[in-house]
C-alpha cells in the first residue's frame, strides 16, 4: 500500500478499527477514509453503494460488524445474523463493483466447530457443528469468508479474510450485558475494589480455556497480511497459546488490586471448553505477536482507569 493510498477502515470506533487506524498512523499513512454508524450504516446497500461510489478507496479493511459476548450473541441471534451478513455483503460486493484493490475481511475463531480438534487449523473449518450459542454470528463470519473466497475465485478480486482469536485493549466495551469475558472481569473486579465488595461473581465454572491477543498486535497482523498475504485460504491470528478462564480472572484481580473472593455462578454457560488457534501458517510467514498477556492486562487496566467516563456510561 503506497503511503498516499485510499484506504477505508469500515468500524473505526471499534477496538479493531481503531487499533488499525493507530498501526496505519503510526506507518504515516495520510488518507484513511471513516464513517461512524449514524453517518453510514453499513446495512443500507444503496447508502454503501453510494458512499464506495463517491469515495473510490483502494484498500479497504473490514473491521465493522455487531459484536458481543456469549449473552449478547445468544440474546439477539436475528440481529447478530442479519446485521452482519447485510454488512459484510454490502462492503464485499461494492468493493468488487469499486475495483478496491485488495480487502481484509475481519472474522472470529467462533467460526470452528464446538468440538474441533485443539489447536484449531484453518482446515476445520465446517468440518461439524458450530457452538450454539453463536451458531447465527458464526455462520455470517463462514459467509464473509466464502463471499471474500468466491469473489476471488469468479471475479479475481484481490479479498482476503482473517480470523482473529478472543482481543482485548483499548475501546473494547465494558457493557457488562454485552461486553467479552476480559472487559467484563475488569470492570467487576474494578468496581467491586472501589465499592469494598466482598466477591465478584464470575460466569460458569473457570475451567474452559482461551487464547488472547492485544488489539495493537492484531493490527500489525491485519497489516503484515495486508502487505504480504494474497491467497484464498483464511489465516487465523493468535498467539498459539492458552489460559484457563480461572488463571485469567486471578491474574486480573491481581492487575486491578482487589482483595476479595471469586465466586463461581456455575449456572451460567462456560461456551466452547477451549479454543486454542493453530497460528502455525502465519508464524511461518515471518509473523508472531509481541505483547504477552500480563503487559497487556496491565496496559489496558491502565486505558480502562483513563477512559473509565468513557467506557461506562
Ligand atoms: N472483540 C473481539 O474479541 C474479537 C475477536 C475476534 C474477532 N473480532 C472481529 O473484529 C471485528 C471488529 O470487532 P470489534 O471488537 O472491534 O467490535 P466493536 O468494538 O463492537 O466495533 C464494531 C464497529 O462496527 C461498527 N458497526 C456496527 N454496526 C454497524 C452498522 N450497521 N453500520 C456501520 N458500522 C457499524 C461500529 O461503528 P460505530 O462505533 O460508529 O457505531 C463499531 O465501531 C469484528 O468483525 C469481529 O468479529 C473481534
């Protein structure tokens, strides 16, 4: 991408997005085109049709969809399914109609089956039943890949996906009705150390496992791939390693300096029992994440205490 390119990051306000403009920033790149939902929403196809009419972008990174937790997903199964296919599909195909050069279409390791073999290869992909509670969120992330896949292989489109593990970071939601477990265990832990609470209640039993990666190293990643991947199969994008969910709320707690005691709602879901990436294609590309979990907790409690305004409302 030449520094002057046009270069469109759909859901900017987003952790993604953001971390992307940051890492696009940082590299001195001067015409970074943004829409903010309630200027375009990316469900509207003629109001997308319109604005990649207008705007021309050469590059085009996809980051804008509805996203949540395990809650969220399950709750709102209609939207997470037609919000994100209307948006991806209407991106995808008037890139195509655009000639953007290329385009990196954002997806989730939800997309593999609940009791795939650990670490998951990007081979597992559809190979057998999805977890339920994400099965419509999932299923519009398989469709991005295909319509990226497709438009490749019909058009020659230069599309490609990639399939980030479970981020966290700066602008991540801390809604607890919405929000991932890492942003959700701050603010809980946060709140209950202010308010001298004596638990904090955590969801399920402790025992699934997850990889996590920082949002700024998954924006160089979107970045390397960007420059230098320009196949048809996803990558996915993680650090090759996992925690148990218990090991994550300790380590947090520790982070924010709350004295009290977990407790354990083993009535609420544990979701999938682990999901751990297989990143091996990607570290044999030359790429491998450089914050590891305590750094980057410690960072993000620290973006937590700064924006706290900001971030609950
Ligand atoms: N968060 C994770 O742990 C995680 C893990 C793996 C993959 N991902 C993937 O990364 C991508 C971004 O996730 P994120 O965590 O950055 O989400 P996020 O913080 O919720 O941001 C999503 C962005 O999408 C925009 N958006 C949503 N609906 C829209 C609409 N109808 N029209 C226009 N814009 C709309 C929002 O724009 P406004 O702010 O302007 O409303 C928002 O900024 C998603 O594809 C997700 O699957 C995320």
């Amino acid at each position: 991408m030449e520094k002057q390119a046009r270069i469109y990051v759909a859901g900017h306000r987003g952790m993604v997005g953001s971390a992307i403009i940051r890492k696009l920033q940082a590299e001195g790149y001067t015409t970074i085109i943004t829409r903010t939902s309630s200027e375009l929403d990316l469900r509207d196809q003629a109001a997308v049709a319109s604005f990649f009419e207008q705007e021309r972008p050469e590059y085009v990174f996809l980051a804008a969809a509805k996203v949540g937790g395990i809650m969220a997903n399950n709750t709102y199964r209609a939207e997470f399914l037609y919000d994100n296919l209307m948006i991806e599909s209407n991106i995808i195909h008037q890139a195509y109609k655009t000639s953007v050069k290329k385009l990196l279409f954002l997806g989730s390791s939800c997309i593999y089956p609940k009791l795939a073999p650990q670490p998951l290869k990007e081979e597992y992909l559809l190979s057998g039943f999805l977890e339920s509670t994400n099965e419509p969120y999932a299923i519009a992330k398989i469709t991005g890949i295909k319509l990226c896949e497709s438009y490749r292989s019909q058009y020659g489109c230069d599309f490609i996906s990639a399939m980030p593990t479970n981020l966290y970071g700066p602008n991540d939601n801390y809604d607890l009705q919405g929000s991932h477990v890492l942003p959700a265990l701050i603010r809980k832990f946060h709140e209950a150390k202010i308010n001298n609470q004596p638990t904090v209640e955590v969801w399920g039993t402790g025992s699934p496992m997850r990889e996590f990666l920082h949002a700024d190293d998954l924006a160089d990643a979107c970045f390397f791939l960007m420059e230098h991947y320009n196949d048809e199969l996803f990558v996915n994008i993680g650090t090759g390693e996992d925690v148990t969910i218990r090991e994550v709320a300790e380590l947090i707690k520790e982070i924010v300096g709350f004295e009290g005691e977990l407790r354990w709602n083993t009535e609420k879901p544990d979701g999938t029992p682990r999901k751990l990436m297989d990143v091996s294609r990607l570290h044999n590309m030359g790429w491998k994440h450089t914050t590891e979990l305590k750094e980057g907790l410690e960072r993000t409690y620290q973006d937590f205490l700064a924006n706290e305004v900001l971030y609950v409302e």
